[in-house]
C-alpha cells in the first residue's frame, strides 16, 4: 500500500501533541484500538509526571467508557473515530489529569443515570451495569455535553503534588 495511504478496512489513527499539557488520540471503535489507547494514556500520563495510582484510575475509567462506546453507540460510533483528549496541569498543592472522550454515537448523558444501589449479596447482584458505578468511583469528576453531533464525556483524577 502506498506510504500515506489507510486501509479501507482499518480507519485512520492519528497522535499528537496538541498544546503544551494536551495530548490527543483518535482510534476507530474496536477492542484493539481501545487496547491502543489504554497504552497511550499510559504513556503519555508518564511522560507528563503523573503518578501511577492516578493513571491506573484514568485508565479503568476509559476501558469502562470506551467499551460502552463499543457495545451500545450504535452503527455512528462504530463508523467514527473516537477521539481522545488528556489534559494535565501540574500545580505546586494539587495537581489534576483529565481524559475527554468525543464520539458520534448515540447521544447518552451518563449524569442523568440515578447512582445504582450496590447489592448487599451475591443473591442480589446481577450481571453487567457495573461500568458506570466503576467510573464514578474512580474518576473524581465526570463532565458531558453533547455537540456537533457528538458526546464528549470527561473524567478525571486529582492527586497532591507534594
């Protein structure tokens, strides 16, 4: 295949450097680009000096959003890039990184779904629906809006610089 030129059945990957404190990541929606994106933010995370219990939290909240992504966008997402943003600011008390996931799937506000009751056992507990309570609980914030036909869900994760 000519240098340049994208498979038809593989759609484009594009990572850069935006702006200083911003790296961005854009993967078509499927398990091996997610796997990609889990080794991006990874590393990216590293080289702008996060520690590694905040990256591991950012981390489980993107599998957790990517894969619904995947799973319940319908055929928009599935034929879009998905497009990441991290943002990282570094400050002398508290210090903070930010993932921004933007897709073209179905529009879903996940601040509108009510906070589900965990069960108090295994008789109780049923399968599947945990992904949000996951990413709640490990984000320390969670933002969406929805626009130019696309969801943009940011969560994130703060940590003392000292």
């Amino acid at each position: 295949m000519p240098k340049g030129q994208q498979s038809p059945d593989r759609p484009a990957v594009t990572e850069r450097s935006a702006l200083p404190g911003f790296d961005e990541l854009a993967i078509g929606a499927n398990g091996a680009e997610a796997r990609r994106a889990s080794e991006w933010l990874d590393t990216a995370c590293r080289r702008r000096n996060v520690p590694q219990a905040p990256v591991e939290r950012l981390a489980l909240c993107l599998y957790e959003v990517l894969a619904n992504v995947i799973a319940h966008g319908g055929s928009t997402a599935l034929s879009a890039p998905i497009r990441l943003l991290l943002e990282v600011t570094l400050e002398r008390d508290c210090s903070k990184a930010s993932v921004t996931v933007s897709d073209a799937g179905v529009a879903f506000n996940p601040l509108f779904v009510p906070k589900r009751t965990l069960p108090k056992t295994l008789g109780e507990a049923s399968t599947g629906g945990l992904g949000l309570v996951m990413i709640r609980r490990c984000s320390d914030w969670l933002d969406y809006r929805h626009e130019g036909g696309r969801n943009h869900l940011t969560f994130g994760a703060r940590w003392n610089a000292r």
